[in-house]
C-alpha cells in the first residue's frame, strides 16, 4: 500500500508543476503578441455615377455574379451596404426572368 501512495503522491506534485509552467508561458504569450488595429480601407466605387442599377443593364449585373452564378459579397464587390442591397434584388428579378442563370453548370 505505501508504494501506491507514493505512485499518487508523486504524480500530483507533477501535474501541479506542469500547471504552473503552462501559467508562466501563456502569460509571456499574450504579453508578446501586438494588437493590431483594424485599418480601414476607403471603397473604390466599382459602379460608376452614370451606372444604373437594374434588371435590364446585364453589362453591370454580370460583373456581380460569380463563375457559378452565384451572387458575389459585399466584400469581394467593394459595394456599399445600399448598393450591394439594390444589386442583389436587380440580380434575383434577372432571374426570374430568365435573362440570368440560377447557377451555370460547368
């Protein structure tokens, strides 16, 4: 019995020792590491003024659309929040109306 004790005795200052090492290194982790901050990027208009946002213009629609038919993001559009909106519902009427693919197959 005394060997069991000893076994168990020995393994929990171990297990408290590895707790304090993983303590020290995840404090010297977080102190090294820099905040970034968020940069800003001013958006580049990728619809000119004359531009109009509608069903009928497929020229600009299609620049919107992916290879797959797929409505592409706000982000990857460089759109503001307002135009992406108008976009996506000029995109939907051109399909129900057939001027559009739902989705282009391969």
């Amino acid at each position: 019995m005394n060997t069991s004790k000893r076994s168990f005795g020995n393994g929990e200052k171990r297990f408290i020792r590895n707790k304090y090492k993983r303590s020290f290194r995840n404090k010297s982790r977080r102190s090294s590491r820099k905040k970034s901050k968020r940069t800003f990027h001013k958006r580049l208009p990728r619809i000119g003024s004359g531009d109009r946002i509608d069903y009928k213009n497929m020229s600009l629609i299609s620049r919107f659309i992916s290879e797959r038919g797929k409505i592409l993001s706000r982000r990857v559009n460089r759109l503001a929040a307002k135009q992406q909106r108008l976009m996506t519902t000029a995109i939907k009427r051109a399909r129900i109306l057939s001027l559009v693919p739902f989705v282009n197959s391969y």
